[in-house]
C-alpha cells in the first residue's frame, strides 16, 4: 500500500520524546521497516513499543516465573488468566496499574483503573464476581495524599458499584515514598464454564472487525506511553492523557458480551485499554498470525475533525473489537442494538500478518505486526549486579512506649486500623454471593450452584522489598496464601503486579530482577503458579521514587463455603495458639517505622519450606473441623494478632506468655520482639478445648511448633506482665485510624 498521508521525516528529539521512544529504538525501527515511519505510524510504534505495552524491560526477567499447573487452562498472554475450578467451571483473573492517571486525577484514574480490568476478565467470557485493591499513598496527614486517597477510593466505588461488581477486598499502605507516585492497582475476578471461555486471536482472512461501545474521543491519547515515562513538573499537562470513564456503559457492554460468550459467531475478542484501537487490534491479530486492515473513516466520534492518529490512539474507555464472519455481522449487531450499544464494521482480517490503516482511499499506515507487536528490543541489564549495602544501627531494638501504649498506637497507625471507612464507600454485597465480607485475611465468594467458594486476596510489603527485593516479593506470596489458607480454602494461582521505579537505573533493574526470583522461589515451593500480571515502571519524580512494591493477588478454592473459617474469636472460653515461629525482632516492622521513622536492618526471615508445612496444618486442621478460627500473623506481630482477632469477635483475650516455661522477668526488647515482631510462616488459632490432642498430634505430624498462649473471653486484650487494654480502648484506636490521619 502506498502512504500519502504525510512524508518521511527524521523526528526531533522532541517528538520522539512525545510518544517515549529513545534515539537508539527509533534507529530500530528504521533498520526493521528499511524505511522511516511517517507520523501515524511514529505515533503507533511508540505506544506498541513503549513499556507499559511491549514489556521490553520485563518479558526477559518474567520467563522466570512458573506458569504451568495442572487447574491452569490459560496462563500469561491473553487478556487474564484462567484456571480450572471443579464442575466445569474456571476462574479468571488478573490485575493490573492504574498509577501515573490516578496521580494526575485520581477519581477517573482509579475508575478507569476498575473499568479496565473489568474488560480484561469478561472479553474472555467470564462474568466478573469480585473486585479488590491495593493503594499506596504518602502520609495521610499531608492534604494532597488526603485529596488522592480519598479521590481513588471514590473512583473505584463510583465505577465498581455502578457497574454491579462487588469489591470484597484489598489492602493499604502509606509512607513517604508514594508521596510523589501513588499506587493504584485493581484486580478483577470472573467466572465462566469451561466452553465459554474466550480468547482474543484473530483469524479467516476476510472476516469483519466490529468497534463495539462507546464513541471515540481524544481522551487518553499517549495514555500507554505516558504510563512510561516518569512523572514531573509538565505532568499536570498531560492531564488529558487521563480517560473519562462511564460505568453504566460499562454494564451494557459487559451484559452484551457476556451473552454473545461460546457464541460459534464470535471468533475473537479484545476489549480496547492502552494504546487504544492501534494496540487492542494489532494483538487480537497478532496472537492468530494474521494482519489486519483498519478503516478510521468508520470509526464513530464523538469529536470533531480527530485525525487518524488521534483516532488510532485514542484510549477512550468502553470499547471492545470483536470479529466475526461478514454473514454474521447483521445477527451480532442486533444483539449489541438490544444493548443499545453502537457497532461499527471498521476493518478486514488479512491473510499477510500486516497493520494497515487507511482513512477511507489514503493509506495512513503499512506497518509488519512482527515489528510492531515484537519488535522493541528487549533491554538488558544496564550493568552488573548491585549488592545492597546498608548502614545498620547497632542496637537492639525496643518500643518509646509502655506495651500497652504501644499496641494502641499500632491500631490507631493508618497502616494497621480498620479499613470499614472504605469498604463502606464500595458495595462489596452486590450479586448476593460475598460470604466473609472484606476486612479480615481474605474474603470469599460463593460458585453459584455449586457448594465451592473463592478465597480472594491482595497483599505485599515494600518495607521487605526495599531491603531484601527477592525476600520481600517471596514473603508476598506467602503472606497472599497465608490469607488464603486462612479461610480453609487451598491456593490454585496468583496473578501478580510489579510497581517499580525507572528500568533504566541499575539499582531499579536488579530490584525488579531479584523480586521476580523472589516470587519464583515462594510460587516453586508452594505449588502456586503465576497466570496473570502486570508490570509498571518509571514510578518516579524528578526528586523520588517508590520503593520496590511487588503485589499479589491470590485466588483459592473452598470445597465447601458453610465452612469457611473466620478469624475473629468466636467462642468464649477457646483455647488460643501460636502455629510456627514465637519470637522476632523489630527490623524492618511497622513499629519501627512508626516509632523512629526508618526501615533498617533485613526484612523477616522466610524458610519456605516450614511455610509450606504451616499451610498444610491449617488446612487439615480447618478440613478436620479442629479450629474455630483462624489469623495470619503480619504487620504488628502477635499483639496486633490478638488484637485484631478479638476486635473482629468482639470478645477479648487473656494470654500468657511464658511460652517456654523460662523464668520471667524477660528483657524488655525480647517482650516487644515477641509481641510486635514480624516473624513469617505463623498463624493465631482458637479451638475448643477438647481438640487440644487432635491438635498437637496434627502439628507432630507437619513437624511444627504448637504453641497454647491462652484463652478467649471477657472484654479486655490482657497479656500477663506485659499490658491490660480495653477492648473499647483498642477499637476507638483502630476504628479511628483512617478518619484522622496520624
């Protein structure tokens, strides 16, 4: 095809600056096409080619990570992944940033954040029954984080509760670092039978693509390339580059293709996130090894005089491609209409895997899909590997506080306290299938028709990471299945999102190498793989940048939802143990930070096979119906445990720490390494007291220290010799943590 629309030029560093691509990849493309790109096609490249689509930094690293399983049905590569959950059904899932546009608008950067994932899990089939979350911001006390937290929770309420998906769970964390670069990442979780399940490749040269949904605007041009690129000063400029989402035709969209799902008309679809119609039509044809043929003249605007780059790149949100035979296109159109959702017939499935766009009779574009799709240069490591040095304190260390003094403050910390302000704003009972609501180690939603629940979880800790990457991103996974097990029900898979600074600085590289080895390491021995994910980078400004987060999202399976197990006490007069390690120290916990305001020392210590062994007793333990309830001790330690356990129940707690039958007075920094020490691999348990023996036999058998602390009841936490709070005093603390600040 002849070019007409503009003629060859060499791009200034400016332009090429405009859609993130270096000098050195622009010689790339030259030396690839043989040829120099006009404009349209600068602009396409760039955004296919740019981080946030082409995973140029990260693919390398990911092939590390296990993806096979025997429940896996679809691992990295499509829209989401998917596995097998018994009856004919699978679970799909992913999760996925949403940072650079939260942190210029916060409300429609985090709803389109939810919209996007949505998309993501039901182009493939499957109805979406749960959302979840987590967000990073600075300190709460300092407005701009306030006006951001508060902003991006509105969002994803404002667009999940529209739509008629429940967000059932999430996490939260706030530290200096976000200040700059918040952290916005949404998982979506969908059902759908085996035979249903969709996939986006394109095929049968001569069949039509179809542009369902909303009309395309200039809202979120350069979306893919400005998540690629690092936040400064002209930020607040590219603000356009935010979409402006619509939930309501969100839902009709999703209903209608939900319903055309297994439909033999339907040969792919792929719903349009970054980089728009060039990047959603590119891959749907890419991923069948044929090329396709785009006519922007038929695409519907809702603006006038919109260029064929503009339309191109354009990432307005409520779009879908779908593909179909040209004698079907009357018969699918009229299930959209039913909808009243608009279609367009915009383009040709090719037999040549070539990316043509032509506004009517000009050609715009001619580009090879090898070159578009896979031909970024994959970057290597920008040198050797950096060895963490770190000036370390040497002291032991203890609280300012009085034990007691100390627990209330760790409640009332924007990082521990109850999370209800939120979970309020979010309709987490929507579709009447959520059995433990969020706030607790994981929720769980009911299979309808069948007795099976999911277990669903989102964690991480960058305080690990930031001093240990490989150590913190394992310990992620283990606390995600830790929350899982938790419930009774068993880890099939995760789906994991990368939240890191720029690629391109040595340090960041190896950080985000070392965590990806992390997360093999903990998924290896755990048995868990990795079906889904994202990676966003350059989350950075020109004065800081984050630390390295590494989030997981995990899904288990309960076979049976009436027994899910709780973690608030739930009978007075239970017996109450420690499962797995006793002692810590305070590096590198939330009480350090909170107390002297610095992460120092190492991250836990984490033996992955004694984590293994943990999750085997509790999930026998819960199996055999031994345990009333059930909590995974993090961020806080043991008292925070306790704590939280009795604030979820609503009964208190006394316990006794002489554990090992030692003589007391213990030293002050022992009491408070065993009280808010964050060691790994452990669990709060209560049970009846008849099960006892049962209990202790269990524990033999996985090899495992089972440790009775004390007794659940009365409406004080009590630690003999160490502190006495009313259980009152505690949840005014816990309750109030978001509503203030610090």
């Amino acid at each position: 095809m002849t070019l007409t629309s503009d003629a060859p030029t060499v791009p200034s560093d400016a332009q090429l600056a405009e859609v993130a691509l270096t000098r050195d990849e622009f010689a790339s493309v030259v030396q690839q096409l043989h040829r120099q790109p006009n404009a349209v096609e600068l602009g396409i490249l760039g955004a296919l080619w740019s981080e946030h689509c082409s995973y140029k930094t990260s693919r390398p690293l990911l092939r590390a990570l296990p993806t096979a399983g025997p429940r896996v049905l679809q691992g990295p590569g499509e829209n989401a992944g998917a596995v097998d959950i018994g009856d004919g059904l699978a679970c799909v899932f992913k999760i996925e940033s949403h940072n650079h546009p939260s942190a210029i608008e916060p409300y429609q950067g985090a709803a389109t954040g939810v919209g996007g994932i949505l998309r993501d899990v039901f182009t493939m089939g499957a109805r979406p029954v749960a959302l979840l979350d987590s967000l990073r911001f600075g300190p709460l006390d300092e407005p701009r984080q306030r006006h951001l937290f508060e902003g991006v929770v509105a969002g994803i309420g404002g667009y999940g509760n529209c739509v008629g998906v429940p967000t059932v769970g999430g996490e939260l964390y706030f530290d200096s670092c976000y200040r700059d670069n918040c952290v916005v990442n949404a998982m979506c979780v969908g059902i759908v039978e085996h035979g249903k399940l969709m996939r986006a490749r394109a095929s049968g040269p001569g069949n039509a693509v179809l542009l369902v949904g909303a009309d395309t605007g200039r809202d979120g041009i350069h979306g893919a390339s400005f998540a690629s690129v690092r936040l400064d000063a002209t930020s607040e400029e590219r603000r356009p580059a935010v979409q402006v989402g619509n939930p309501f035709l969100e839902k009709c969209l999703m209903e209608a293709c939900l319903e055309l799902a297994g439909d033999p008309r339907i040969i792919a679809m792929q719903d349009l996130g970054a980089a728009g119609l060039c990047g959603s039509a590119a891959e749907l044809a890419h991923r069948g090894g044929v090329g396709v043929d785009i006519d922007v003249s038929c695409v519907s605007r809702r603006e006038r005089a919109m260029t064929p780059y503009e339309v191109m790149l354009s990432e307005s949100q409520e779009r879908m491609l779908v593909v179909v035979h040209p004698d079907d296109v009357r018969s699918v159109q009229e299930v959209f209409d039913r909808w009243d959702l608009h279609s367009d017939v915009i383009g040709t499935i090719l037999e040549r895997p070539e990316f043509v766009v032509r506004d009517g009779a000009t050609g715009v574009c001619a580009l090879p899909l090898a070159v578009l799709v896979d031909g970024a240069p994959e970057r290597s490591a920008p040198g050797p590997p950096v060895q963490r040095v770190m000036t370390l304190e040497r002291r032991v260390w203890q609280s300012p506080w009085p034990p007691g003094d100390t627990l209330i403050r760790l409640l009332a910390s924007p990082n521990i306290g109850s999370r209800k302000p939120i979970f309020r704003t979010y309709d987490h009972q929507v579709g009447g299938a959520t059995i433990v609501s969020p706030g607790t180690d994981a929720a769980v939603v009911r299979v309808h028709g069948t007795r099976r629940g999911l277990a669903l979880t989102t964690d991480g800790n960058a305080r690990y990471t930031a001093l240990s990457p490989r150590r913190g991103a394992a310990i992620a996974v283990c606390e995600a299945a830790r929350n899982v097990v938790a419930t009774g029900a068993v880890p099939i898979a995760l789906t994991n999102c990368l939240n890191f600074a720029n690629p391109e600085l040595n340090e960041v590289y190896w950080d985000l190498h070392e965590a990806i080895q992390g997360i093999a390491d903990a998924c290896t021995a755990l048995g868990i793989p990795v079906v889904s994910g994202n990676v966003s980078l350059y989350n950075e400004s020109e004065s800081a940048r984050i630390d390295p987060t590494v989030v997981i999202g995990m899904v288990g399976v309960l076979e049976d939802v009436e027994r899910a197990c709780s973690a608030g006490f739930a009978r007075r007069g239970d017996r109450i143990a420690i499962v797995g390690p006793v002692e810590g120290s305070l590096d590198a916990t939330e009480l350090q930070r909170l107390a002297f305001g610095i992460n120092q020392k190492m991250a836990p210590e984490l033996d992955l096979d004694l984590e293994r062994r943990v999750h085997g007793f509790v999930h026998d333990a819960i199996e055999a119906s031994l345990l009333h309830t059930a909590h995974d001790c993090a961020e806080g330690g043991l008292a925070v445990a306790l704590a939280e356990s009795s604030l979820w129940g609503g009964i208190g707690v006394r316990v006794d720490l002489d554990i090992a039958g030692e003589e007391r007075p213990w030293g002050r920094s022992r009491v408070d390494g065993i009280l808010f020490g964050e060691s790994q691999s452990r669990f709060l348990i209560s049970f009846a007291m008849e099960a006892s023996v049962q209990l202790r036999e269990l524990a033999d058998r996985h090899s495992l220290p089972l440790q009775e602390i004390g007794v659940v009841g009365g409406d004080r936490i009590v630690i003999d010799g160490a502190m006495d709070v009313a259980l009152a005093a505690a949840r005014r603390a816990y309750e109030g943590a978001l509503v203030g600040g610090e």
